[in-house]
C-alpha cells in the first residue's frame, strides 16, 4: 500500500510575525493598550465593595510583614507569630471601632445643631461688620454663607463611609489574617516560579521599596493623628479621637491632607469654645504637620519617595472616582506604589521621573 506524502511541518513565516508586530506599533498600540486600561479602571469601579477591603487588608499585612519576619529571625515559628499579630490587631480594631461607633453616632446626632450655631455666628460677624461701617451687598452675602444642608449631608456621608468600613472590619481582618499565612511562603514560591533570578531580584526591590514607603508613612500617619488627638484633649474639644482619626487618614494625602483633616475641628473649637481656642488649635496643627511632614518626614524617606503636587491632586480624582471616598484616602500609597514599580525598570523610569517631586 503506497503511504501518503508526508507534508513536512508548516512554518511561519517570520517577515509575517515582523509585519504583525509592526502593524501594532504607534496608534495601533496606543489605542490597544488606551481600551485595556479603560476596560480595567470600568472592572475596578464595578468591583470596589470587593477591592476596598482587599486594599484595606493588603494595606495591613504589609504593615505587619515586618514584624512577622523579625520574629522568624528570633525563633518564632509562623503560626505563633501570626497568631500573636492578629490578635493584637483584634484587639486595636475592638477598641479604636467600638470608641468610634459611639463618638459618630453622637457626632452625627448633633451635626445639625453645630451646623446650625455655625450660620448663626456667621450672621453675628456680619451684623457685627455693618455696625462698624463695613457692609456687603446681598449677592455677595449669600455667596459666602455656609451653606448648612451641604455641610450636613457631606459630613454625614463621609461618616456613613466610615462607619461601613467598621462594619466590614471583621472582614479585612479575616482576609489580613490569610495574607499573613501566604506572605510566609510567598517569596519561596514566586523564586521557583521565574527562570531569571534577575527578575526576582527586581520584584524583590519594587516590594522591599513599597514596605519602606507604607511602613514609613503609616508611623508618621499614627504619630500625627496621635498628636492631634493629645492636642483636642487638652484643649477639651468634642471627638478628638474622631479628629484624631481623621487625622491619621489624611496623613496619606500630602499637602492638602493636613489641612483638610484640621477643618472640622477648628470649627468646632470655635463653636465650643470661641475664636480663642479655635486659634490655639490652629497653631497646634500647623506645629505638628510641620514638623512631621516637612522636618521628619522627608529626611528619613528621602526625595525619591516624593510625588509631584499635580500627581497627587489628580491621583486624589482619578482613584476618588474609581473607588469613591475610600479611595481618595488610599490615592497617594496606590499611586507611589505605580511609582516605585516604573522606576525598577529602565524602560519605563523616566514615567517615574515625571510623577516625581523633582
């Protein structure tokens, strides 16, 4: 019987592959990769409820990494040392939540009232200004007049956020707990997984970069909302662990964060105790968050760790837009992440350059 011919193997040929992948350079490529991330940014949006937490307890477990390592290196096998974490992080998420659930269920409470004495005061000061000559015409008092109903219903949901995050708690704790687990074998398992030991070299030094920057700045976010907390203390404002909280979380958002998480507090020092300690207030604000964020802060991170002004204020909308208030606080750790990961690598370090402070 007479065998068919046997066809030698088809191969490409490669000036095709050449022409294929030139045909995906410039506008072609542009578009490809323009539709990809606007098909990931739609995904994220579409999943925050379930991406907020896992960021929350990524945020945490890398926190505590350090702490788990140090005490591999002191004999502590892992389970005990995770163990140990986690209940200490029980334990800090019990007190801190149910001291903050009882202060912004009052707080809310007694928002309208402090809404309302604030508009009263405002037309105090312009009764007081007319009497001394200095009047305003109509139009320009109703411009600057706090607007009380916005103020109410902003507060109230940034509140409302929160206390959605606490009920979640238990949740990122438990997802915290299993990271923990994880990190323990994960380099092993990422080496054996790359061929290049240059490549574990590399992602090694973008995940040593990212602990140093989150470790860093989540001790100088709790040091200032530590002081601040001290601070309304001692001059007996309503909240302060509230203030002191807010604080802490506006820490991650540089230049404007200090100085948003300063407002509502001032505020009601003014309505609680007048101008005089609403002005000492001020003055301990600003001492804290200059020393910290432009003494300490800085020579210990160092100038690379720095992000451009306009970086951080469009970061702050772009992921505020993706995953609502949440993400505004988590905009600048997400995005000095992003960073620490271009500027690894040659090819895309001068994208780093450019979201850099200088």
């Amino acid at each position: 019987m007479k065998q068919p011919p046997q066809h030698a193997p088809h191969k490409a040929d490669p000036s095709l592959s050449d022409k294929a992948g030139q045909s995906l350079t410039g506008p072609v490529k542009f578009l490809l990769l323009a539709a990809a991330f606007v098909v990931v940014v739609g995904g994220m949006q579409a999943a925050a409820s379930i991406i907020i937490p896992l960021l929350l307890a990524v945020f945490l477990a890398i926190i505590c990494t350090p702490a788990l390592f140090w005490m591999g290196k002191k004999g502590i096998s892992t389970f005990p040392a995770i163990l140990l974490i986690s209940l200490v992080i029980l334990a800090a998420g019990l007190l801190v939540g149910s001291l903050l659930a009882a202060s912004i269920a009052d707080f809310t409470k007694s928002l309208p009232g402090y809404a309302q004495k604030l508009e009263d005061m405002f037309t105090m000061l312009l009764t007081w200004l007319q009497n001394r000559g200095i009047e305003f015409q109509q139009p320009l008092t109703d411009y600057i007049k706090p607007d009380t109903a916005a103020v109410v219903k902003m507060t109230q949901g940034l509140l409302a956020q929160l206390g959605t995050l606490l009920k979640n708690g238990f949740l990122i704790y438990l997802m915290t707990v299993f990271i923990l687990m994880e990190m323990s074998v994960l380099p092993a398992k990422i080496r054996r997984s790359m061929d290049s030991g240059e490549a574990f070299e590399n992602l090694s030094h973008i995940a040593n970069d990212v602990k140093r920057y989150w470790a860093l700045k989540t001790a100088f976010s709790f040091a200032t909302g530590l002081l601040v907390m001290g601070l309304l203390l001692i001059l007996k404002v309503n909240y302060a662990a509230v203030w002191g909280l807010l604080a802490f979380l506006l820490n991650f958002v540089p230049n404007i964060g200090s100085i948003l998480a300063a407002v509502p507090a001032i505020l009601l020092a003014v309505l609680q105790h007048g101008p005089g300690t609403a002005a000492l207030a001020m003055a301990g604000y600003a001492v804290i968050n200059v020393v910290i964020g432009n003494l300490i802060e800085p020579r210990l991170m160092g100038q690379r760790m720095g992000l451009s002004t306009l970086v951080v204020f469009l970061s702050l909308i772009f992921w505020g837009w993706v995953l609502g208030p949440i993400g505004m606080l988590l905009s600048v750790p997400l995005t000095m992440t992003v960073k620490v990961a271009l500027q690894t690598n040659p090819e895309t370090r001068w994208m780093a350059l450019l979201l850099g402070s200088n």
